[in-house]
C-alpha cells in the first residue's frame, strides 16, 4: 500500500500548489489595473483549474483502486 500512498501524496502536492497558484492568480487579478492583464491572469487560473480538475479525478481512481485492494483483502482474510 505504500505505492499507493505515495500516489496519493503526490496528486495531493499538485493540487496544493495549483490551488495556491490559483489563489495567487486571484490576488494579482484583485490588484490588476489593465484589461489585458485581467485577461492574461482570467486565463491563468482557468488553466490552472483545469489541472486541479484532472488532479480530482486521478485522486478519485486512485481512492478507488485502495478501496477495491482493501475489499479483496477483507474477502480474502473472510474466506
């Protein structure tokens, strides 16, 4: 189970860092003065929203695959 572990410690990496870039997006955006710069940064955090999107899912497959290894162990202990 440490590999899975550590899968679930990497995907949980990424999505902090892409949250807090996204959160840091939003902060420029709050302070951004020109229309190209708002969308430059607009942008920026969809793409990086996107990524955390892909990130969620990966997570879930990942959750999955543990669930699934722990139910065929639980069997497996039954039978």
């Amino acid at each position: 189970m440490s590999e899975i572990n550590k899968r679930l410690e990497e995907i949980s990496d990424k999505m902090s860092e892409h949250i807090l870039t996204v959160k840091g997006t939003l902060e420029l955006l709050d302070a951004s003065v020109s229309e190209d710069d708002l969308r430059s940064l607009i942008l920026k955090a969809i793409e990086r929203m996107d990524k955390i999107q892909g990130l969620s899912d990966e997570l879930f497959a990942v959750l999955e695959k543990l669930l699934d290894k722990m139910g065929e162990t639980k069997d497996g202990k039954e039978a």
